[in-house]
C-alpha cells in the first residue's frame, strides 16, 4: 500500500467534499480516502495498481479538478556584462548542456535569466559557475523561500479586485433601487434614471451595473452548473440557480419593458442578484482570509528551515541553497546560524537551542557524533556536520508532514456532517421547487413565488457543515504543534478526547531511567565508605555500579585497585583490597557469607519501603556501610498525577519492578492503582484488560518494550526523548521530555472536539432555522415577514465566516508549564 497527497480545486462547500471522497473512493484499489475542504487536499491510501491519472480522472469525472505537482527549483539571477543576443544564446546553450536543467531564458534587456533545475542534480552553484565560465557575472536575487509563490498571490490580488468592484456595483444598484424606498427620505438621483419619467433608462443602467458583476463572479455558475449537470450539485450550484433564475426573469422584465410593458420596472431583481454575488463573495474573501490563520503551525514549521547553508567541499566554504543538500554533504555551521540539515557533529562543540523543536528552553551541550536537527539554532561554537538524510526526510519535514495528515483526516465526528453534506444541496433544490410552486398555487403571484425559490436557494449553506470539523483539527492541531505535541490524526484528536484512564510506564517516563545514589548509611567515615565501593564498583560494568563509582568520585579523583574482582549474579560484587575481602550487594549475599545485618536493619527495611535498591557493604566479616541507588522520579511526575485526577482521569503506573518496590515509588507520585512485576510481553495484555472494563485507556510510553502496547491503547503516547519505534507505534508524540503534556494533550484534545460540537451545533441550527424562515414558513404560520435573497446572502457568507471565527478561538489555549 502507498499513500499520497493531491491538491483538489474547484471545491467550495461540503458537498463538494463529499463528491470528490465519493468519486476517487469507488476506485478499485482505492483503500482509504480523506478529503478536506480547508487545505483543499485528498489524502488517499491505495495500492500500487491505482494511478494519479486514474485519481486525476476520477475527480475531473467529478467536476473537480487535480492540480499539478513538481520537485523542480526555479531560480532567478541577475546576469551582468551582456551585449548582444549572441551572449543570450552562449548561456542558454551552456546551461542547456548542464544535466538536470528543465528550462533555462536569458532576457537581455532586463538582464534575468529564470533557470528551472532539479536540485538532486545540479546545484545553483554549478549553474552560476557555469555562466561565469562563458565570461559573465551571474548572482541571485535573493526571493523569500516560505513566501506565496507568484501565482498565488495573483489569484489573491485578483480576488480582492473583483470583490472591491462587485461591491462597489453593488452599492451602487442598491442605492438606485432601494434609495427611493426608505420612509421618509428621497435619496438624489439624476432625472434620467426616474424610474416613473424614464422607466427604460432606469432598466438599463440596472443592466449596465449588472453585466460586470455577473462577469466578475462568473467562476458560481461555471462550477455551479458544471456539478449540477454531472449530477453533484454543491453550494455552487445553489447560488447559481437562485442568481441565475433572478437574472432570466429580470431579463425577461426588461424585454417587456421594451415592448411598452411599463409595469415590469417594478418587478426586476437585477439588484438582488448583483448584491447576493457581491455579499458571497465578500463572504468567501473573509472565509479565505480566517482560514489561512488556521496554517499558521505549517507556516510557522515550514520557517524554521533555513535559506542558506554553508558547504564545505575540498576545504573550501561555498554558500548553497539548503534545498540543494545531498546525504554526505559536510556542513559548516557558525554560531547564531541554524542548522541546515539533519546530521551528526563530525567536528566541534557547542550548545544547540532545540526550543523551535521540542519546546524544551534549555540549550542542549553537542560534541562530535552527537545528532543535531535541522531548524534548531547553533548558539555558540563552530561545528562541521555530515547530512545523514535527504530533504524529505529530515525530522522537521517529517514534524511537517505529521501535522499536514493529522489535518487532512477525518474524525470520526465529521461523519455526521459528510451524511448530511452528501443529500444536503439535492434536498434544498427540493425544498425551493415544492416551496415557490405552493406559494404560486395559493397566490398566483410569480413575483413571489421567484422570490422564495432565490432566498431558499441562497440561505442554505453547506459550507458551514463542511468547515465545522476542519477549522477546529487544523487549529488545534496546529496549537499542539507549536508547543511540542504531534497529534498524528484526528482520529487520534478525538479519541484522546474520551481517554478515562492514563497508564504511565514507569522506567523513563514517571522516573529518569538513570539510576542515582540516594542514600549514604554508615556509622563510619562516608569518605572512607566512598573510597571502598569505588574501588571495587569501578571493575563492575552494572550501571548500579555506574551510579555508585559516580557518587564516590564527589569524594575521591582515583581509586586503590581492587584484585580477585567477581561479579555475583542476583546478589551483588566481591573484590579484594590487599588482603581485605569487599561484598558490596544484597542481604541474600551477607546471608551467603554469614555476614549479621545488626544494626542496619532498621535502614534496610526503611529503604526498601522506599522503593530504593540497597546495597550493603561489607569489609571482611563486618557491614561498614549501605548505599541506596534508586532510578528517581521526575520533577512533574507528581504534579502530572494530580492534575489528571482532578480532571476525573485513574492513573495506572505499570512496571516490571517488585510489588513492594512498586507500590513505594507509586505512593511517593500519589498512584494508588499499579500493574509490577510486568514483563514486556505482558503490558498490551494489561492495556486489554482494562479495555474489557469499558475503559479509554492512553498509554505512555518511550520504550521499544512499549510499543505493542502502545498499538493495543485507545490512544498511545510516545515521550519524543523515547526510542523510534515506540515513536513510530504512537498516535501522540510529545517532544519534550515532560510529561505534563500529557495533560495539555487531553485537556487540547476535549477543547478541540467541545470547539467542534459548538461548530456543528450551530451549523445545523442555522440551516434549520434559515430554510423554513426562507420557504416562508413564519409567514404562514405566524404572519411574521418573508426574507429578502440579499439579507440570506449576507446570512449565508456569515455563517461559514463564524465557523471559521470559533474555531480561531482554540489559538488562545493556555498550555500549563
């Protein structure tokens, strides 16, 4: 199975949505498939027989369209010393001659050359050496690599330009038609518009004012009847037909007004046309505008990655794009620049500010073999670094990508709204026939009638069905993001939404995973304890041996030699110094040896009540000390257990340690329910168990040895300082190695999906209070008034303005610290 990403066009509202899932999920081969009307992608899972002309062809069939695609670069450079067409010729010839050039055009009169390249290869230093080879001068000029590419930013400017006229004609049609209407005032207008002196000059300069407007707004009714005809009407299509059957029968008024019809003037609907067009497409800018916010975490992500890198190729230092890094490329990085590219330090040290990555606001100290990450920022020393992965591969891509899926998929909420997007836009055509021809069968009034039909047509708005899930994940997705936490789905988003139960790992995760000595006993001299355990310890590889050789160089820069050193498996070390024996290990040892713990046993059990590893020193026949080593628990682990209990969550704490020793670090974290003496294998059958009880379990996690539970979990979650594949078994990934974001994970998670039912609440609402208000069903009912088609346009842009507007609401979340 492979899974790809395609940008869709065309779509405007939920059901276009809908339409487009429909279309490439009927493919064969076709296993899973998520489209989303916010970042306009299909995200689609399938196996390697289906194509991307099969998917291309299967949207189009729709009445969408696929966009396309390119890994090429293109560069721009200022080209100096030309003369004559001839030097255009040498360089477009000497470029043409380059491997991995696409297109290369050389303009003498603004002396640019715009130069498409594959970076894999040839580098943009290659292309300007070339140039300078043929006896030019060629430099970049310079562009912002993270700014909206030309096309773009044309399509905005062009969109601003047709609102601001389409509003302007508007206003203007509304004061001509509406001004002479207002109680009480008479709004100047020249005498040749008198809709009672020159009713046909009144009708034109309607017509006049229209005509642009319709031109400018013409993209409704191309994909309004486009989707119509090929049997998947959308929003489109609504305001198409409404518009549309407004500016036929108005057409039809001004030719009866030729014909000496006069009456007519008083029944044109140029105005309401023009103004609804205006009012959706003021509504569809500001809809555009709000939801670009909503990728600020992508945008944010994307800026991280620097323009520029410095490589070192036969000693010497040549600026590159960053875009132009291959695996192996040797790297120099100065201070206060960021790093270029995923690597290991090859010479050097420094400290690497990862904040931009992890959240964590600590420098991290770097030396040689050491990882470093692209984006993070080099404080101080020089280093070299070797690339070990290509672009698309670095950690902060593969950040980008995560986010870019957790918001292209569906929860399992959205459902809901794709069900209803899917009949929604067939139902309301329904609903305008059967409700204009009733008001026609009882009045006989078409003016009426046509009216109704406009208004219902227009008030109805899919788009804010569509948009109620979407703008919520990509936010708080997106808020997640910028503080460390990767929700991989939004499935994932709205299972965590349910989590009851929290089971934590111990090793690693409630604790450090470093055992540290936390206790000296002896009725001696400690320096004089330190100096025997050193020296016996320093021969054990045992990392509790590590842990106590640690502590005893605070006391002591070297150590007597011990001899005869034996490591003794399940009970602890024996060594000599000169003719001394030392055993440093458990009570079943001193037992072994006839070794009395009087004295000491007061500590020992005091200690193992602790949860602590007791390791008892003995000197010939005599105990002269006990040293307790304990793996210790971090800082936020207590605090992490309150907040969840406070939020109605049980906290299960899972280890492979003793009961006893269990139960101590337990009680010191404030956990009362745990799983000990848990092998690896065991733990998903733990997680299982719970789930049998009905329980939502979330499972946190950084070892190798957790990653099946962590797939057996509702919602498995990967401490980022962990191992890859637990990482990679995870739905959650926090970055920092802080596990109060396990908190700030679920409290995101129910913000999000609470943010999602308020969107969808009033989505529904506005549509089942909207229609029948349309369809005249208050007038009938409660003789209340009818809704005019340009006060339902303006209602119908507003409602999708406002979705949007709530869910920018979940960018103000507090993360606890």
């Amino acid at each position: 199975m492979k899974d790809k990403t395609y940008d869709i066009t065309g779509m405007t509202c939920a059901s276009c949505q809908t339409h487009v899932e429909k279309a490439i999920a009927g493919l064969e081969g076709v296993d899973h498939v998520d489209v989303n009307l916010m970042t306009e992608q299909a995200h689609v899972v399938m196996n390697d027989t289906v194509t991307d002309e099969t998917i291309r062809k299967a949207v189009e069939d729709s009445g969408y369209g696929v966009a396309e695609k390119t890994v090429l670069k293109e560069v721009e450079l200022k080209i100096t010393d030309m003369t004559c067409s001839s030097c255009v010729a040498n360089i477009e010839g000497a470029l043409q001659g380059l491997s991995g050039i696409d297109k290369a055009v050389v303009n003498l009169m603004s002396e640019h050359a715009l130069i498409t390249y594959n970076p894999s290869k040839v580098k943009l230093v290659d292309i300007i050496e070339t140039i300078e080879g043929q006896g030019y001068g060629a430099k970049q000029i310079e562009r912002d690599m993270f700014a909206v590419d030309e096309t773009a930013i044309k399509k905005q400017k062009k969109e601003k330009r047709n609102l601001t006229i389409s509003l302007i004609l508007g206003g203007l049609i509304l004061y001509i038609t509406m001004g002479q209407m207002i109680p009480g005032v008479t709004l100047p207008l020249p005498s040749f518009m008198s809709i009672h002196d020159h009713p046909l000059m009144y009708s034109i300069v309607q017509i006049i004012l229209t005509v642009p407007v319709v031109i400018l707004n013409l993209g409704y009714f191309k994909r309004g009847f486009k989707t119509l005809f090929k049997g998947h009407p959308n929003m489109d299509s609504l305001v198409a037909i409404g518009t549309g059957s407004a500016l036929v029968y108005s057409v039809y008024g001004f030719i009866q007004i030729m014909n000496g019809n006069l009456d007519f003037v008083h029944h044109l609907y140029f105005e309401s046309a023009v103004v609804i067009l205006a009012l959706i497409s003021l509504g569809k800018y500001m809809e555009t505008s709000s939801k670009s916010k909503t990728s600020s975490a992508i945008k944010a992500l994307l800026n991280l990655k620097p323009k520029k890198a410095i490589l070192l190729r036969d000693g010497e230092e040549i600026e590159i794009d960053s875009d132009e890094i291959t695996v192996g490329d040797r790297l120099v990085v100065k201070p206060g620049s960021s790093i270029p590219m995923d690597g290991v330090i090859i010479e050097g040290h420094t400290s690497i500010d990862e904040s931009m990555i992890t959240g964590e606001s600590m420098p991290v100290d770097k030396a040689i073999d050491d990882d470093v990450i692209m984006g993070t920022m080099n404080t101080n020393g020089r280093i070299i670094i070797q690339a070990t992965v290509a672009n698309e591969d670095t950690k902060l891509a593969q950040i980008v990508k995560l986010v870019e899926n957790a918001q292209n998929e569906k929860a399992p909420i959205a459902k809901v709204a794709d069900k209803v997007s899917g009949v929604f836009v067939p139902v309301v055509i329904v609903i305008a026939i059967v409700s204009a021809l009733l008001w026609f069968f009882f009045t006989k009034d078409l003016e009426l009638s046509l009216t109704i039909f406009v208004t219902v047509l227009v008030i109805a708005c899919p788009c804010s069905l569509g948009l109620a899930t979407p703008t919520a994940i990509m936010v708080g997705t997106g808020v997640g993001a910028e503080n460390g936490i990767f929700i991989k789905s939004a499935e994932a988003l709205e299972e965590a939404s349910h989590v009851d139960t929290v089971v934590f790992d111990k090793t690693g995760t409630l604790t450090y995973g470093t055992p540290v000595v936390t206790d000296v006993k002896t009725k001696g001299d400690v320096s004089a304890l330190m100096a025997i355990v050193g020296a016996v310890e320093s021969a054990s590889e045992h990392p509790l041996a590590a842990a106590i050789v640690e502590e005893a160089r605070k006391y002591h820069d070297s150590f007597e030699t011990a001899t005869d050193f034996e490591a003794l498996v399940g009970r602890g070390v024996v060594g000599y110094l000169g003719t001394k024996r030392v055993l440093i290990g458990n009570e079943k040892l001193m037992v072994e040896n006839n070794i009395s713990t009087a004295g000491y046993e007061q500590d020992i059990h005091q200690l193992a009540q602790e949860g602590k590893t007791a390791m008892i020193v003995a000197l010939g026949n005599n105990i002269v000390g006990i040293i307790a080593v304990a793996d210790t628990i971090k800082k936020e682990a207590i605090r992490t257990v309150s907040m969840l209990q406070d939020m109605n969550i049980d906290v299960v704490m899972m280890t492979g340690d003793h009961r006893e020793t269990a139960q101590a670090i337990a009680g010191q974290i404030g956990i009362t329910h745990i799983f000990a003496e848990v092998l690896p294998e065991d733990k998903a059958n733990h997680i299982k168990d719970l789930q049998d009880q009905g329980k939502s379990v979330m499972m946190v996690g950084d070892g190798i040895n957790d990653a099946i539970a962590l797939v057996q979990s509702n919602v498995g979650v990967a401490v980022g300082t962990g191992t890859d594949v637990a990482i990679e078994s995870a739905k959650v990934v926090l970055m920092k190695d802080d596990i109060t974001d396990v908190v700030n994970a679920l409290s995101l998670s129910q913000a999000t999906m609470r943010n999602i039912r308020q969107n969808l609440f009033w989505a529904f609402a506005y549509n089942a209070v909207g229609i029948p208000f349309a369809a005249g069903l208050f007038k009938v009912l409660f003789n209340g008034p009818l809704l005019d088609p340009m006060i339902a346009g303006a209602a119908m842009a507003l409602s999708s303005v406002s979705v949007v507007t709530n869910a920018l609401r979940l960018r103000r979340f507090k993360i606890k610290k």
